[in-house]
C-alpha cells in the first residue's frame, strides 16, 4: 500500500512537469483554455495540499499545545498562498474565496482573516456588457438558449 508520504513525494516528482507546462503556457491557453485553466490552478495548489498532507504526518505525535502552534504557521502561509491564487486565477476562484472567507465556523481564522480582503478590496473583474455579451455567447449555442434570448 502506498503511504501518504510516498504520494506526496510522487506528486512532488511531478512539479517540474508542470513547470515546463508553463513555459508552453501561451499555445495550451489558446488550443485548450479549459484543461490550461485547470493545469494551472493545481500547478498552485498542489504544494499547498502536499504541505498541508506533511503537516497532518509530522504533528500526529506532538501534544497538543504543539500541534497547535504548528497548525497555526501552516495555516498562516496556506492562507497567504490561497490569497495569491485566488488573485492568479481571478473570476470563479475569487468568489470561491469570498464564501470561504466566510465561513469562519469550518475554516481556519487565519484564512478567513487572509480572504477577508476580496470582499471589499477587489474590484468586478469584468464589465457587466463584457459578462452579458458572454452570456449571449454561450447561449446561442443551444437550442433552448437560443429561444430564452429571443424572449
């Protein structure tokens, strides 16, 4: 069986994989947008997800003040590290963000005080006539959007 340590280390192998994805960056954007988008937002949050996978590992067998003050630095920097994400990836992510800043019942304080700023710190990322152009867009497609349009 494969231990969470050694899946972590494989994922690691795989980051400089993904680095030469970015140099490829422009050409993936415009031949595959949707797989380039994903690509690049686990490109981010993987060594988020590894470190927060090794820090469940190291503190199994502290005590609990301990524990404590080593989830704390974790959850510092993972907060700050999905702050820039979320400003990387922008749209989706950004208003995924501002429910998990939120939410300070099941997240840690020290995201939700890092998310707290996308509430009323960033602004739209779109103008309205840009996102309802897009909206026609991809309605257009379909048959029934085609018929919501024409109402």
């Amino acid at each position: 069986a494969l231990s969470v340590l050694d899946a972590t280390s494989m994922l690691e192998t795989f980051f400089p994989a993904v680095v030469v994805f970015e140099g490829a960056s422009l050409g993936l954007r415009l031949l595959i947008p949707t797989q380039y988008r994903a690509l690049r937002f686990w490109r981010f949050m993987m060594p988020i997800f590894t470190s927060y996978v090794r820090t469940k590992q190291s503190t199994r067998k502290l005590s609990q003040d301990k524990r404590d003050e080593v989830w704390a630095v974790r959850h510092e920097w993972g907060g700050a590290k999905v702050y820039n994400l979320v400003l990387t990836m922008s749209g989706f992510y950004v208003k995924s963000a501002q429910i998990l800043g939120s939410k300070a019942d099941f997240m840690p304080e020290q995201w939700t005080k890092r998310l707290r700023p996308l509430f009323d710190d960033h602004p739209p990322e779109r103008r309205f006539h840009v996102v309802a152009r897009a909206v026609e867009r991809y309605l257009s497609l379909t048959e029934r959007g085609r018929e919501l349009l024409s109402v």
